[in-house]
C-alpha cells in the first residue's frame, strides 16, 4: 500500500501540468503542424468491478470541455479483457445515440462500417482513436492503421461517447478532462 502512494505522489503535486508521458507512435503525424501529443487524463472503466479497459487521452493542446468536438485529440483504449469487434461496434452505436436520436439509415451506415473497422480484441489489445476535427475518425489496432470514418457527424458523437456531458460514464469523461493525478 505504501508503494502506490509513493507512485501516485509526483503525479499529484499542484503545478506539474500535463504529465510526461511517451505518446503512442501511431499519433505521429496525425497532426502535422501541432506540438507533439501529451497525456491529458486516463481512466478505467469497469463494468461489474471487473475492469473492463483503461482509456488514455491524448492531444497536442488541452482538450476544454465542451470543445472536445472542434480539437485534435485522440483515445488510445487498452482492452483488459476479451471482447468481439461486433460487440464494441454494437455498444459504441448504442452509447452514441445518448446524444439524441438517429435514424435508420444512418446507424445501419455507420454500424457496417464500424463492424468493419473493429477487430476482435483480447487483454492487452489497443485500440487509438484519433480525431480530426471536421474531417475523420482514424483508428489504430496495436499501433496498426486500420482505416477512417470519413464523417464530421460520427466523428463528433463516437469521441463524445466518453468525452460529450451525455456521456454514461461521468466519472470516467472526469478523468480524463482533469489530468492525471
């Protein structure tokens, strides 16, 4: 117990800022003319007590809330358990329709799509989301690039799924504004 107070200590002193922290490598040149990526926040989601990922935000500048949809940022998500692909697709749709309601046409679209994109994952998998803001959802498996969603609308509420107020983890899109502690 002594030892993670210990460790927790430096990244709890008033005045560090933004931890130092090696970004993932494939957030290299996703934002070619800002500074490099920082480690803004991180977080664990569980979902029973069990731990279900650790999610880690990452942007060249601080991300503000409500302004997460209009900045250059990206989500690297590592999995703590076995989960298929069409169950994180299936799971980001319903978590994206918090915002409001969408139609059929367009979640039928963008469920294909993210089927698609995202894989089956196992305890250790990672999975980085980057957001270019206006443009795409880009998406890295294991520091791989598997493809983009080139759509302003999805790329708004798949990133708002943990970072917008509708969010169903608060506690969670919290940590992740604040910075490490």
């Amino acid at each position: 117990m002594q030892r993670r107070v210990v460790l927790a200590l430096p990244l709890s002193l008033p005045g560090l800022g933004w931890a130092e922290a090696a970004a993932p490598p494939e957030l290299r040149g996703e934002w070619p003319d800002a500074p490099p990526p920082r480690r803004q926040g991180q977080g664990r989601l569980r979902f029973l007590g069990l731990p279900v990922y650790d999610i880690t935000l990452w942007a060249p500048e601080p991300v503000r809330p409500g302004e997460a949809d209009r900045q250059p940022l990206a989500l690297e998500i590592v999995y703590r358990r076995s989960l298929s692909g069409e169950r994180i697709a299936e799971r980001s749709l319903a978590e994206m329709q918090r915002a409001g309601p969408l139609d059929e046409a367009t979640t039928s679209v963008w469920l294909a799509q993210m089927k698609r994109l995202f894989p089956d994952v196992a305890d250790g998998d990672r999975i980085t989301g980057v957001q270019v803001p206006g443009q795409a959802a880009r998406f890295h498996l294991n520091g791989r690039f598997v493809g983009e969603l080139r759509d302003t609308r999805f790329t708004a509420l798949f990133f708002g799924i943990w970072l917008a107020r509708w969010t169903s983890e608060p506690g969670l899109r919290q940590a992740l504004f604040e910075g490490p502690r």
